[in-house]
C-alpha cells in the first residue's frame, strides 16, 4: 500500500481526514436531484391565473389538431423571454438561434404566434428583406403573467431556505446554468439552416 503525503497547508483539516465524495456518487446525486426535479416540474404549475390556464387549454387544442406540434406552453414562455431581453425586434436568425431550433422551425412557430395574435411581423427599416418579430401587446401581457406567477412560485419555494442557503442556492444555480449553456461553443448553427 502506498501512503500518499499531501501538504498540510494546502488542505482543510476536514478534506485531510474525510475523503471527498467519487466523482460517480456525486454524478448519481445530480442525476436523482435532475430527475426529480422533472418529476415535480408540473407541480409548479398546478394552479395557473385563469389568462394562462386559458393559453394552456388553446395551445393543448390546437396541437390536438395536429396544427401546433412544435408549440407548448413552456416554448411559448422561452419565446416570451427571447423576444423581452433584445431592446429591438429580433431577426429569424438570432430567433432560431436563441430558440436553438433550425430556421425552418423558428418560421414555422413564429408562423403560428402570428396567426393566433401573440407576435407580429416587421420590415427592418434598414434592409427590406430582412423579417423581425416582436410580441404583440396580447403577447406581451400573457408573458408578463406567466412571469408574475413564475416569480410568485420561486418566491414561495424560497421561503423555506435561510438568506444565507438562498444566496449559496442561486451562486450554483448560475454556475451550473452557465455549464449547461454550450451554444457559445457550439456557434451560431441553428440560424444556418
């Protein structure tokens, strides 16, 4: 058996006595933690403002239909954070893109919120072939609402952690978001197609 010597100074007195977790124990932990919170992610939404609730029922109808496969409620929520974060109206390209979708498929949804009111079409005054989309006011009102209940739900599951577990929280949160976001290694492909 060999004996590794490590320096005294360089470790916490409780890394030197008690070994840190495997790898693979704290991968099965994240895995559990993820796959639970999928599990209870239609709980955060189990008492919908009658606006949205009404939104779910049209979107559940209409892909029903056949009409609206590639549109959801939660798609609908990421369009509405996509379209509020650009001060101006965005192109299909940075649309599909933010979207991670092919072109193709941000038209065809940008195609369906036109067609039912929640976003509109505009040239872009400095170049007439270009096509940008915004909310409508429909739009924006209905993402302002699931927002609000959004921020109400954190709020609520907030409660029960110290200011101090709170701010751990969403310092690994961020950290673990930014880990997961790869489109900036990956490059502009979807706007592409």
């Amino acid at each position: 058996m060999a004996v590794i010597f490590r320096p005294i100074w360089k470790y916490t007195i409780l890394e030197v006595i008690v070994p840190r977790q495997t790898t693979v124990q704290q991968v099965s932990e994240l895995t559990e933690i993820f796959q639970r919170m999928l599990y209870l992610r239609p709980h955060m939404l189990a008492v919908l403002p009658e606006n949205m609730a009404a939104m779910k029922a049209h979107l559940d109808k209409e892909r029903g239909k056949g009409k609206a496969s590639a549109m959801n409620f939660n798609l609908f929520y990421n369009i509405g954070i996509v379209l509020t974060q650009e001060p101006q109206a965005v192109t299909m390209g940075e649309f599909s893109y933010a979207l991670n979708v092919p072109l193709s498929t941000a038209t065809r949804i940008a195609d369906w919120m036109v067609e039912h009111g929640y976003v509109q079409r505009q040239r872009d005054p400095g170049d007439r072939r270009v096509v940008r989309i915004c909310l409508t006011d429909t739009g924006q009102e209905l993402y302002r609402t699931i927002n609000h209940f959004i921020h109400e739900r954190v709020e609520g599951l907030l409660s029960k952690f110290t200011p101090r577990e709170r701010d751990d929280l969403i310092t690994l949160m961020r950290k673990l978001m930014d880990a997961m976001d790869t489109r900036e290694h990956k490059g502009n492909e979807g706007a592409n197609e």
